[in-house]
C-alpha cells in the first residue's frame, strides 16, 4: 500500500471519529437508543400511584402481571414498574396540591366520586385512538356501556371523554342486629322509611328516668353517627332535592315545585328531611331513639345496644375488628313509599394526571414516553374481568363491572345487598370535604334548638358558599 493510500485511509478513520463524538455528544440521544435496541434491552418505565385505602399488598398481583408484559415503541421494547404509595388520608389533598405545583407526584392517584369535578383540570382523558394501539392496550370506548352500569359511568364521564377507571363502588344500607329483631318478634328488615320508623319505636327501650338504654336506630344525631352527612343527603334526595347542584349552586334551603295529581304542590324537600332525620334523636318526640351524648355508631351497634344502623360496605371490616360475634344481616336502603329506588354512593376512582412525569430508564429516551398513555394503559388492564376480580377479592369491595357485579349479586352474602344497588346509586358535586362538617354541625345545632332550624339551614348554606371561594 501506498503512503498516500495509508494517509487516506488514516484522515478517513480521523473523520468519522470526529463525526461520532460530535454527534454524541450534540445528541446525547444518539448512542444510547442505539445501544439498546443492539443489545436488545428493555427501556424501564415507572409509573407513581397514590392512593389512600389500599394496602400495596392489594395492587401487588395486578402490577406484577403488568410488569411482565411487554410493549413496543418503535421498534424498542418497554417495561413498566407501578409503585403503589398508600397515602394518609387527613394530608392527602395537599400533598397532591404540592405535588402539583412541583411539578412532580404521581401519574395515577385516587380521588373520591365526589370530588370529580374538582380535580377536572387535573385529569387526562383516556385516549380515543385506535393507532395508539399497536403500542399500548387500551379500553375501547365502544365496550364502556356493555363493561359498566350507566350510574358508574355518570361519574366519571365528561363532555363523553372517560377521566377515571372505577374498579369498585359503594353505597348506604341498613345493618340490623338479628337477635334484637328476633327478641322484637320482627321477621325482616324494614323496606320504606314509613316501616322504619315502626320498627324503630318498637326496637327502642327507654328508661323511667327517660334515658335509651337500647336503640332501636342510630339515627338523627351528627358527629356521633359515621357518615351522617351521607345519611342527611340521600334523604334529601330521596325527597327530589339537591344539595349541591351542577353549578355548586347550593339547593338545601330550595323550595321545589312538584306535579302531583292535585296540580303543582310546593315542597321543601331539604327542609322536609332534616326534620324526620332530626326527630330520631329528639327526646320530645315520640320516634326519640338516639342520643346524641352516646359513644360512635359503630362502636355501639357492635355492642349489641343498638337494632339498626346505617352503612357502607367498608364498615363491615370495622364490625369484625370490634365484634366477629356479632350476629347482624344487612339489607337494602329504606325508601319512600311508591317511589323509584335512590341510593347514595360513595367510592374512590383512580385517574390519571395530565403531567407527563414519569421516571424513564435510560433518561435519553424520556421525550419519547407518554407517561399519560401507558398509566391509562395500566387501569385498562387493571379493569379486565380477571384483574378486577383479583383486586376486588383481596379488598372485598364491591365490583363496578357488570359481569362482576351479576357474580356477587348471585352469591346471595353480606356484600350482595350493595352490588344490587350500584344502578340507583347517586351522589353530588361535592367540591369541599368540609361540607360534610359544615352539615354534621348544623345537625348538631339543630339538636341543640330544634326552634332554629330554619335558622341553621341557613347559616349552613352560608359556610358552604363560602368555600366556593377557596376553590
């Protein structure tokens, strides 16, 4: 070889050396994508989800079954990693709004029913594109109707986009002690509130001295009866009020016009049910079967001193812890006379954030991530039958598939009387926790001086339209 072959050859092999540092280091992504896809190796995806119930132990199987499938962008395999964080309650809202204004936090968190419209700016929508397929799986909007009930579908549905996966639902029923109603002579549980209020005079006992020594329904009063609030509210809805409207207009104090079979009759239907809730736990009144100085409701049903409660399906596991003896049965809510069925919900929903912030490994590949897409990819998954039924065995919550809730209502147990009433099940736009205390208070006062209701369902509508303005 020549020397001039030599020295071309050398000045060639100097150039695409000064080419390949350039492009490395003015292109960081360069090497490393390359590197990977040569040595054929997985990028690592992980995703952050908040929640508040849940234990990790409860998500475990369903992340593990999602960590060992595979997806691929590009041509490039991707591994996805779902660390569950169980989050104190009592600090949770600000630590997602300080999450928020970081600029970090998590890609999937859970958030109330309730609070759906408040965290609407919030939430990404899940995807109506079929191409995004071929990478990632996703539920399809065109099963949603035949996967879940229209009332789960209501709360989580926006301007007809999805902005949360509901993997279970609840709802208030009636929880009554058996050996108390077979002492009563009672046979089954009460249907309509008319009943209730029967059994509940004949399931009371009160002493000479005037004092309840058994309560025959923990009923009336506000921060000794877990979810009174609730209680309050599905009252008032049964009665065709609102009490928080579409608008946070708040409707407790409204009066409402109904076409009855004498022409347009004007009710108060707010008004209507503080008053029969109230009465429970007044001692002027002949229904009085509560009172207000007894311990937490839970507490004392579990004891055997009360006949009636009631509950949600997650205070059965409070009843176990207190009392696995207790011989107790449940059965759907009481409801007015010759009415539709109205229930009220309370549940949590996982969503997923509209921040693109998840870790991605190497760093090099993180512009090409869509963490939002692979987080709804994520509750897709979580939501198929199997998955589902896994998670919801583990919490013994009540399904949100209907498939799922046909299985439960069929197996004829404790949880069977709330999957059977997820399709009536209803809730309102509540866009503050503290309306709960504001109307647990203004149950109090009222109990204080039954003469100022009216007085203190006006102060009540007062606080909560003022917390519009911290919202």
């Amino acid at each position: 070889m020549s020397l001039k072959s030599s020295l071309s050859i050398i000045l060639l092999i100097f150039f695409f050396s000064i080419t390949g540092y350039v492009l490395v280091k003015s292109y960081p992504k360069f090497k490393t994508p390359y590197s990977h896809i040569v040595n054929n190796e997985p990028i690592v995806v992980t995703l952050e989800f908040w929640g508040i119930w849940d234990n990790s132990d409860d998500w475990q199987k369903i992340t593990d079954k999602f960590k060992n499938k595979t997806y691929n962008l590009n041509g490039q395999k991707i591994n996805i990693i779902i660390n569950y964080t169980k989050k104190n309650y009592n600090s949770y809202e600000n630590e997602i709004a300080e999450s928020t204004n970081k600029k970090n936090g998590p890609n999937i968190f859970m958030i109330n029913n309730n609070w759906f419209e408040k965290y609407l700016n919030q939430l990404e929508p899940l995807e109506n594109n079929e191409a995004y397929k071929e990478e990632y799986d996703f539920l399809s909007y065109s099963d949603i109707p035949d996967i879940f009930p229209t009332r789960i579908i209501m709360d989580v549905v926006y301007k007809n986009q999805l902005y949360g996966m509901p993997l279970n639902s609840d709802s208030l029923a009636l929880y009554y002690n058996k050996d108390l109603f077979k002492k009563a002579n009672l046979t089954s549980p009460p249907s309509t509130w008319k009943d209730f209020k029967k059994y509940t005079k004949k399931l009371t006992t009160i002493n000479k001295k005037g004092h309840i020594t058994q309560s025959g329904a923990i009923f009336g009063a506000g921060s000794n009866i877990n979810r009174s609030s609730d209680i309050l509210s599905l009252l008032i809805i049964q009665g065709g009020g609102k009490i928080i409207d579409e608008n946070k207009a708040i409707d407790i104090n409204k009066e409402i016009e109904v076409n009855t079979i004498d022409g347009i009759e004007k009710r108060n239907p707010g008004k209507n049910a503080i008053e029969f809730y109230t009465e429970f736990s007044n001692p002027k009144k002949e229904i009085y079967s509560w009172d207000s100085n007894w311990e937490n409701s839970i507490k004392t049903f579990t004891q055997g001193k009360a006949a009636m409660m009631i509950g949600y399906e997650y205070h059965i596991n409070n009843l176990i812890v207190l009392n696995s003896n207790l011989n107790y049965d449940i059965a759907k809510m009481p409801q007015l006379e010759n009415s539709t069925p109205i229930n009220f919900s309370n549940t949590w929903i996982p969503v997923v954030s509209n921040r693109n912030n998840c870790k991605v490994e190497p760093i090099e590949f993180a512009n090409e991530i869509d963490c939002k897409k692979i987080s709804w990819s994520f509750l897709s998954f979580a939501i198929e039958k199997e998955n589902s039924k896994k998670y919801l065995d583990l919490t013994n919550k009540i399904a949100s598939r209907k498939d799922l809730i046909e299985e439960q209502i069929k197996a004829n147990d404790k949880t069977s009387v709330f999957a059977s009433q997820i399709e009536s099940s209803l809730n309102y736009n509540k866009f503050d926790d503290q309306i709960d205390i504001i109307l647990t208070e203004m149950i109090d006062n009222i109990n204080l001086d039954e003469e100022n209701l009216l007085t203190e369902v006006d102060n009540a509508v007062v606080k909560i339209e003022s917390l519009k303005t911290e919202n």
